[in-house]
C-alpha cells in the first residue's frame, strides 16, 4: 500500500471550503485533480495533513483561521492608478469593487490576482491577499493514487 510521502504525486478529489461552507473548489462532481506535493499546487498546513495517508484514503479535516492561507496582511492593500491600469491592460476597461484583475509577475512569467475593493477617482484599491487569509478552512479528500 504506497502512502503519501513528501514529493509523492497525487491523483486525488479534493473539495476546499471556507468558513461559510461555500465550496472554493470541489473535484468530486468532475475529474479528479493531479499534483506533485511541495510544488505550491496545496497550502503548506494542507500537505502537511496529508502525508502518511494511504491510497484509497478518504477523510475531512479543518484548519484555524490563518493555518491554511496565512492571516490577513494589510500591507497587501494597494492602490493602483487607473492610468497605470490603461497602459497596461485594456484603455478602455471599466472596474467595480469585486473585480478580480489579473497582473502579470516582474519576469513576466506568471501572473496573480487582486481583489478590487474601492474605487477612487483615478485610483482603485487591491486586496492581495489570498481569498482565503485569516479564515478557517475545511478540506476533503479522496486519495485515488499516490506514486
């Protein structure tokens, strides 16, 4: 019976949900998901939990707010000039406070996201921390395959 080791692949259904119970992911309904532990594809606190399982595991487990996704960081509050914004994206674009915008990486290599939360004359303010920060969090999972 092969167990979830540090750097084990994974094939797994897994459903993530925050302190409201609305579910942030949820593999269950569709194909299963695939991950290398330690790559950054789970929270730290998340793997951690799972290391040890079995294939063919299923269990849930919750984790206190903070453990999973950090606690909240105010310095992740930003604002952003809406000419800036224009440059760099769409001239033309409009935004409201819920807005998920995508910024790419200094290297240009990937991206992360922002969380529009006020919107100012010429400015806009971005939360980026991730969704998540400071809440507990519920996790379920199905091991199907650990190599």
């Amino acid at each position: 019976m092969n167990l979830v080791q540090p750097g084990s692949f994974l094939t797994l259904h897994y459903r993530l949900s925050g302190a409201d119970g609305a579910d942030v992911v949820n593999t269950f309904a569709d194909k299963p998901a695939t991950l290398s532990l330690g790559t950054g594809q789970l929270a730290p606190a998340i793997e951690q939990r799972l290391v040890g399982m079995a294939e063919g595991a299923q269990t849930s487990f919750e984790l206190p707010a903070g453990a999973a996704f950090g606690d909240r960081n105010p310095h992740m509050l930003q604002r952003v000039k809406l000419t800036m914004l224009h440059e760099l994206g769409d001239p033309d674009a409009e935004y409201a406070i819920g807005d998920v915008v995508q910024f790419p990486t200094p290297d240009g290599q990937g991206s992360y996201a922002g969380v529009v939360r006020e919107v100012g004359s010429d400015w806009l303010l971005f939360d980026f921390n991730h969704p998540l920060a400071g809440q507990p969090v519920r996790f379920e999972v199905k091991l199907l395959g650990v190599l």
